[in-house]
C-alpha cells in the first residue's frame, strides 16, 4: 500500500538583516493549518509542492512558482528585507513509517533549484544528522533514472506507475506530477474542476481518467492500455498492408498485369494471382508468360536468317499482320466506348452520390429541430419536404389505399442505405473501369507493335536478300528484355508476397490479442469500485449539505470517472457553493474507494482555502468532520478565527497550526 504523510516543515529564508521563516509539526489525521488571509498561507501550503518537486501545479516549475516573499523580498513590522538565499525542508514518511527528510533551494548562490537534498532520516524533528543523497528534478530522465528525484519518491512511496497511451501512438510513464490534483487542491486553479491539470499534459491521452484509474486502482487501466496497443498495432498492420497493395499494384500496371485475389486490407485467407495478356490477348499467368517468352527466345536466338530465308515467312505474316491491325483496332474502339460509358456511369453515380448526402444532411437537421420541438420554419413539420421544397402527399398512391408513409427515421436509414449502395456501386464501377484501362493499354500496345511490324517486314523486303534480318534480330532483342522485365517483376511480387506472409502472421496473432479483451470492460471488482464511489460520494454531498439538484440523478460517468447530471457536466446544474461542495466529496471519495477496496492513494488531502464562495461554516464543520475519520493525513489551510475552527471541530480529533494574524515568515531563533 502507498502512504505519503506530512511530519514537519521549515522555511528558511536568509536576509540582509537576518533569518526568517515558519516551522510546523503535523499529525497524521486531521491538521488544520489556520492563518488571516494575505499574510502568506498559500505560500506556506504550495512549499510543499516545491518540496516534492511537483510544483507544476502552480503553473511553472522551479523558483520562479514560490511567491516573492521566499525568492525576493520579505516584509516584517512594516519593514522589508532582500531575500540572499531560501530554501524548503519537509520531513515526510511512508506506509513503512521510514522518515526522510527532503531540502530544496529557492534560491541560492551555490545551490541549483533542480537539485534535490534527501536526509535519510527525521533530521527536523529529532534535530540529528542522517546521511544525505542528491538528486535532480525537471531534467530528462528525473522520473526514471536512479539519480531522479522522482524515479526516487515513487519507489520510496510504493506506486508502481503505469506507462499508458501517449498522443504519438506510443506508450509513456503517468508521471507522479499527474496524481497530486486528485488529492491536492491548491487556491488557484485547484477549485476550478475535479482535475485542476496543469500546463501540459505530457503528451498522455486522456490524462485526468488514466490519472482517476490509477488512484482507485482500476483493472479497467490494463485493459485500455491493451486496447489502445491493438488499436494502434491495427493501424500500423492495415498501413503497411495499403502501402504494399499499392506497390503490386503499381508493377503491375508497369506490365499491364491484372491482379487477382488481392484484398485492401489484412486478410488471412488473402491469396493473390498475377496474370498478363499473351499475343492472342488472353490473359494468363505471369509464370506462364515468362516461360512461353523464354521457350521463344531460345528458338530465335539459336538460328541467324538472312531477308531470302525468311522471304516468303514475311509475306504471310504481313497478311496475318494486318488482319491482326484491324482486328486489335475494331477491339481497342470497343473497349475505348465501354471506357466512356463507364465513366459516364461513374460520373452519375457520384453526382447522385452528392444529391443524397445533402438529402441525408437536410433530414437529419429536420430531425434535430423537430426532436428540440422546433415547429418555426421547419419544412417537414408543415408538410413539405426538406429537399425538394414540394408538399408531401400522405402517398402517391390513391386515397381510397391506406398506405403509411416513412418517419423521417426510417427517410434517413433508407437514404444511409442507398448511399452504402452507391459507394459500393462507384467502387465496383471504379474497378471495373480501371481494368478496361489496363485492357486497353495492352491492346494499344500489342496494335502499335503490330502497326511496327507490318511497317518493319515490309521495309525489310525491299532490302537486299542476302543481308541478316534485322527484324528479326531486333524481335530477338526485344524479347530477351522484355523477359527480364517480366522475371525482375517476378522476383519483385515474390519479395513483397514474403513481407505479406509476415503481415499475415502479425494479423492472425493480433486478432488472437483481440478476443483476450474481456466482453465486459470493467472487472468484477471495478464494477464494485464504481457503485461504492457512486454511492459514497452522494453520501459525502448530503452530509455537505449540496442542493443544487436531486442526489439521485448524480452519477459518476463511465468514461471519465467524474460526477455528472443525467450525463451532462454537473458544473452547470450546481450553485458556486454547491460545487466547492462536490470537490470536497470528489477528493474524499477517491481516499475512501482506494483504502477501502485497495488502490493506490496515498492516503493525504491537502487543501488550500476549502471555504470558497462564502461556504457555509456548518458545511466546512462537516468537512472537517469527515476528513478526521478518514484513514492517513489531511491538511487543511483555512483563513478561519481560531474561535470558529474550535466551534466547528468540537468532538473532532484535529491539530490545529495557528499561524497567527501576522506575516508568516518571521525571525526563526537561533
């Protein structure tokens, strides 16, 4: 279990005159710190996050969050003083009940504010020397590094703090900064919410919930975490998927190949084909292509032919050529008209596309205005339909039929459903069409190298007949190249087909991961945390005596862990009073939850200033009164009179710090 309690502090600040300061012991339970305001509480209350090294709650970080009374110049009996040197010492001890005792510089010639002195020992309470350790803080690597002050105090206290969903799809440590605005609420912004956050988030998503999860020791943690690494192990898995179905793809389209069997996402049972046109424009195997080639090249390349040898085989072939011309020709004009008419298609379907997603959008304001109870200058409530302006009939058939026309629900499901139609229509239409391209790629370029061919035998026969054939070397030529074309994209679909097999297995084994996720997202024992919370933290508003709105329709949400009415932020149906109400139960609930049925609160509120808003100084007796029967440490600093604190803690086991009516700071003692 982790504990953190407040044994004692001590303020030390030297001057051009001599040395100033405040020292306190406190008690576990209940301390209430009392001073008038403006004589330096605040400054008091916020030394211990100095100390601690959390300061970020203030705002900033380092010396410059101190008031200037510890930093610059300090006013006594109408005097000032320069500040020299300040520094911070709060002895503190753990669920081991092991003291230490940390020291920090406000400010000094010698001393840098990121450096952190720890005692191991009560050295202010037993004035006796310990051995002493330095650290640093607000450096990179404070939280983690053995020398980091913070890597330290979280050992030192027992958290084991989680690492959860970054921003940047990664994983980051919930830094220890992260937790104190759930139990310590500073004056500034402390009272503002139920998580006063400060300046930065660290880059963590969702931080004030991963923060709650945490302090009440929620299973729900590890089971976001889980789905946060498979939502982003998802995209990283689908990503790479699209980029390598576009690389086949584009070699593909390199060899006017059409692609088979290839799905756009991550599919187990995904087998894709490669198939080419051969010369009679069939399609076939890309290994069956290269095969034929080669079986070719080999029968030219073992023979050289003079023009006379060939002569009579050119003469056919210019026949079969030419006939081949005009019948590749009539193929490509009639793949070039289905083009068009394909795009013409597409074209209309994607007009309609539009037409309907602003039909789907103007249904669905009428919607939103008729279920607000809207009847102004609402087409549909008047009979007229929002899309083409024209009264709407009760049907178009005749009136003597009965016929029920649809709601506007079952309008907008049916126009959802024929925009899912038409997506899938232009998709299908899409690839359709793309295929034709290829097709008639493949049918320009077979025309225009029979087009060559005729031009090139002819040429060839009018040459001298006892010359090589040039032709049909440079046919020869051009096969062999073409077959290494065709085998280096071989090699090419055989390496990304080895990256996809690996993709393959890293989505069967995510899919596995996926249906470890419990069906139910809170455990057994979450569900018992949440109720309790629920149930105790109306309990704690009926004791403060919160009237804003009925206790019954408050509850904690789900997703946040933070108080709501009928689902809407609880802010807006609360008084000002009322919600400094609601921060008194929301910090005592979470105590409650966490040692009751185990979590990791350290068993401490502070507070600066709980009697906000003119508070009722019954409702702050109560509060006082619940915080002494809490298990650990509160520590309450409050502008109260010393007779009103005694008023409202009668029965009530509290130490009380009178600071006096002065300034704080005042000449410590030799």
């Amino acid at each position: 279990m982790s504990q953190l309690t407040i044994n004692a502090l001590k303020i030390n600040i030297v001057t051009n005159k001599g040395v100033f300061g405040t020292f306190s012991n406190f008690v576990k339970g209940l301390n209430v710190v009392r001073a008038k305001n403006s004589t330096g509480k605040s400054s008091y209350i916020n030394s211990i996050l100095y100390a601690l090294g959390v300061e970020e709650l203030l705002g900033g970080t380092n010396g410059k969050t101190m008031k200037p009374v510890l930093r610059e110049e300090l006013t006594y009996q109408n005097n000032s003083y320069r500040v020299i040197e300040s520094n911070v010492e709060l002895q503190i001890s753990n669920a081991n009940n092991d003291s230490i005792t940390i020291r920090r510089w406000i400010t000094s010639a010698t001393r840098e504010e990121r450096l952190i002195e720890v005692e191991f020992g009560p050295s202010l309470t037993e004035g006796k020397k310990f051995k002493k350790q330095d650290f640093y803080v607000h450096l990179s690597g404070s939280a983690q590094n053995e020398a980091g002050f913070h890597s330290f105090l979280v050992e030192y206290l027992g958290w084991e703090l989680p690492f959860v969903p970054s921003f940047e799809g990664k994983e980051r440590l919930l830094y220890i900064q992260t937790l104190f605005p759930l139990f310590f609420i500073e004056q500034i912004k402390g009272w503002s919410s139920f998580y006063a956050q400060t300046n930065t988030n660290y880059g963590i998503r969702e931080l004030s919930t991963r923060a709650i999860e945490f302090i009440l020791g929620l299973d729900v943690l590890s089971n976001s975490k889980l789905k946060e690494r498979l939502r982003i192990e998802k995209a990283l898995i689908t990503q790479e998927w699209s980029n390598l179905v576009t690389l086949i793809k584009e070699k593909a389209d390199a060899v006017a190949a059409t692609v088979v069997g290839l799905s756009d996402k991550p599919d187990l049972l995904s087998n894709y084909e490669i198939f080419v046109y051969d010369k009679n424009q069939n399609l076939i195997s890309l290994r069956e292509k290269i095969s034929e080639s080669v079986l070719e090249y080999n029968q030219r390349s073992n023979v050289v032919r003079s023009i006379k040898d060939i002569e009579k085989e050119h003469e056919a072939k210019i026949n079969e050529v030419e006939d081949k011309v005009l019948a590749l020709q009539s193929e490509a004009n009639s793949i070039r008209q289905d083009i068009y008419a394909s795009t013409i298609n597409q074209s209309t379907l994607e007009e309609n596309l539009v037409q309907l997603q602003q039909d789907l959008k103007s249904n669905q304001d009428a919607k939103k205005l008729l279920d607000l109870g809207s009847d102004k200058n609402l087409y549909v409530a008047k009979g007229i339909c929002p899309t083409c302006n024209q009264k709407i009939h009760e049907t178009l058939l005749p009136q003597d039929i009965e016929f029920q026309p649809m709601t506007l629900e079952e309008n907008i499901k049916y126009i959802k459903d024929q925009l899912a139609t038409l997506k899938f229509a232009i998709s299908q239409s899409k690839g359709g069409t793309n295929e034709k391209n290829k097709r008639y790629r493949a049918v320009s370029e077979a025309l225009e190298e029979e087009r060559r061919r005729v031009r090139g035998l002819k040429l060839e026969l009018r040459e001298d007949p006892r010359m090589l054939s040039n032709l049909d070397i440079e046919e020869t030529l051009n096969l062999k190249w073409k077959i290494k074309e065709l085998e280096e994209t071989e090699n090419s679909f055989e390496e990304i087909l080895k990256k996809l097999e690996t993709l393959k297995q890293q989505w069967q084994q995510h899919l596995i991961e996926t249906t470890k996720i419990p069906e139910e997202f809170f455990s057994k024992l979450d569900k018992t945390k949440l109720e309790a919370l629920q149930k105790k933290f109306r309990y704690y508003l009926e004791q403060f005596g919160y009237s804003s709105t009925l206790l019954e329709d408050i509850t904690i949400s789900l997703d946040k862990f933070t108080p709501v009415v009928r689902g809407f932020d609880i802010r807006f149906d609360s008084s000002a009073s009322d919600y400094i109400r609601l921060r008194w139960a929301f910090a005592l609930v979470l105590n409650f939850i966490s040692n009751q049925y185990g979590g990791n609160h350290p068993k401490l509120i502070i507070m600066d200033e709980p009697g906000q808003q003119q508070m009722n100084i019954n409702s702050t007796g109560k509060l006082f009164e619940l915080l002494s029967g809490l298990e650990g440490q509160s520590i309450i600093a409050s502008s109260l009179t010393l007779k009103e604190i005694e008023g409202v803690t009668v029965g009530v086991p509290v130490n009380v710090i009178d600071l006096g009516d002065d300034y704080i700071m005042k000449p410590l003692l030799s």
